[in-house]
C-alpha cells in the first residue's frame, strides 16, 4: 500500500508541482485547498502525513490542528507545516499543537519528500500507529482532489 499524503496549500500552482513531485515518488497524494477542505480529506481520506500550509483560508492552518487535537481518529496523524513564515502571529498560534517538522518556503519538490521520509521514519521508530487506512472517498462538493 502506498503511503498518502495529504497537501493543505491555498496556492494552485504550487499544490500542482509538490503533487506531482509526490506522486513521481511513489506517493498517493490527496490535495486541499482551504481549511474545511482539509478537515473533511483527514477524516474521509486516512493520510499518512499532513503537509499543511498555514495561511489556508476557511479556519487556517491552527483550525486544521485544533479540529485534529480534539479528534482521535486524526490526531494520530504526522504534521510537516511549509510556510513563507510571513504571518508570526499565525505560526505563534500554531505552536501549542503538535507538529513533526517545521519548513519554509521555498522548498524543493526533493527537499519535501525528504522531510517526509524523515517524519515518517522517525514515527515507526518510536512506534507510533499511523492513522487506519480506508479508502479515500473524494468530497467532490469542494472540487478538488
């Protein structure tokens, strides 16, 4: 089974790129492109990992996080936040939730599947379960996948 990432960026084009990227390594990747979006795909799509930008629109990146602390079927999940780092009042309300990996932007395509592969890694070595796997259903209602 292929591990699935979950890609929460507001921006298309860069969404797009770390996609294919992604994909091009072996990855299944589910894509989102605002908050809500990203709390329906945790919990209808079972990924892996999070990559999480935290200037998404409809409840921002520290809503992703307070939707997964307070949910134990998602909380499980490992967190890689990729920002500009434009935003510190955003990134300082971000820091009271669990996040595995912090990076800025830009960051390559290799760069991120590298942070990825770390985070993962470093999970299955202190034996953290990952989230149960189920099918992904697509929530077509927000036009992305």
């Amino acid at each position: 089974m292929r591990t699935r990432i979950l890609l929460a960026d507001p921006d298309a084009v860069l969404r797009e790129n770390y996609r294919e990227n992604l994909e091009r390594s072996g990855f299944e990747v589910v894509t989102a492109a605002t908050a809500l979006e990203c709390v329906v795909r945790l919990r209808d799509c079972s990924p892996d990992l999070l990559v999480l930008e935290p200037s998404i629109p409809w409840g921002w990146g520290d809503g992703v996080l307070a939707v997964m602390r307070e949910d134990p079927a998602i909380s499980v999940v490992p967190v890689i936040v990729l920002t500009h780092g434009y935003d510190r009042g955003l990134l300082y309300r971000m820091a009271r939730y669990r996040i595995d990996d912090f990076q800025t932007k830009p960051l390559s395509g290799r760069r991120l599947i590298r942070r990825i592969e770390a985070v993962l890694a470093s999970r299955e070595k202190v034996g953290i379960a990952l989230s149960g796997r189920q099918s992904c259903q697509e929530a077509k209602v927000f036009g992305a996948t």
